[in-house]
C-alpha cells in the first residue's frame, strides 16, 4: 500500500480541521521526552493551544521551547489481500509539524488566540471572563517546518473487525 505526501495548504488543513485533539511532544534538556494530549486551533501557519499557568510542561518549555506536534483524524483497517496478513494496515491521515513555543501574555492577543481556539470546535462566537483570560498560559506555535501523509492508500477497507 502506497504513503502519499502533501505539500499543499489545503490538504493540510483539511487533516487539521478532522482533528479534535493534537499530540504535542517536547524534550527536557536532559533529553527526557514529554509528549501530552491538547485541543488546538490553527490559523494562518500558527497553531494555539493553552493550559494552566503552571506544570511539567510549562517548566519543560521554559527551559527548551522546541516541540514536535503530531495530529491523526481517524483510522480505518484496510488490506491489499484479506488472505495475507502482511498485507493489513491502518488507511490514515496524518500531519506532523515543529516550530518553538511562544507565550502570549497581551490580554486581546490572548482573546483572539482562544476565539481560534474554540472555533476549531465551533461556529459560535464567545466572549471570556477577565479573570479567565488573565489565568490561562496560551502558546503560540509558529510552524517552521509541516508534513502531510495519507497511509495506505489505495486499499480495501476490512470488514468484519
């Protein structure tokens, strides 16, 4: 089964609107991997994300703010031969991205940034609390560097699991 790359915007964008989550992996700098679940929202090569003030990876981060995202919509069993083992894989999507982290600490920077947020989610339009702005870490990504695989294609799609 065949791995195609895209390199193109849209394809890109089209896996990153697929997702609800993303995987964001970072290294201490002793080397120990860290890599934690968070929602995202994506806008003009920027990726936003947020979390608690404090914690291992907020500490993580100060120290080394280099990260390694990783995003994968769905999967689907798929096979080349239903007789041959070998030959099953998961049909998927995936988009891979690295960039360093950045804080926003400017309150309507913080704003816009989770309006991205929730419109990864949503359609509807939100407005926050100042205590609430003023109590979340948000991050900026800017990506520096994107991949884009489609896995297993073509294929037939395994029934029967």
């Amino acid at each position: 089964m065949k791995t195609l790359v895209h390199v193109d915007n849209e394809q890109i964008e089209s896996v990153l609107k697929q997702c609800s989550i993303c995987f964001v992996g970072m290294a201490d700098t002793d080397g120990t991997p860290y890599v934690i679940p968070m929602n995202f929202g994506y806008k003009d090569g920027s990726l936003y994300l947020h979390s608690a003030q404090e914690g291992r990876s907020i500490s993580i981060l100060n120290r080394n703010p280099r990260v390694c995202i990783s995003f994968c919509p769905t999967t689907e069993l798929a096979y080349q031969n239903v007789e041959v083992a070998c030959s099953y894989r998961m049909r998927a999507s995936s988009v891979i991205c690295w960039g360093n982290v950045v804080f926003e600490e400017d309150y309507d920077k913080k704003v816009e940034a989770l309006d991205i947020l929730m419109k990864q989610y949503t359609d509807r339009p939100f407005t926050y609390g100042r205590p609430a702005v003023l109590n979340v870490k948000i991050w900026r990504v800017d990506i520096d560097e994107i991949s884009c695989k489609e896995f297993g294609a073509p294929y037939r799609k395994a029934v029967g699991k």
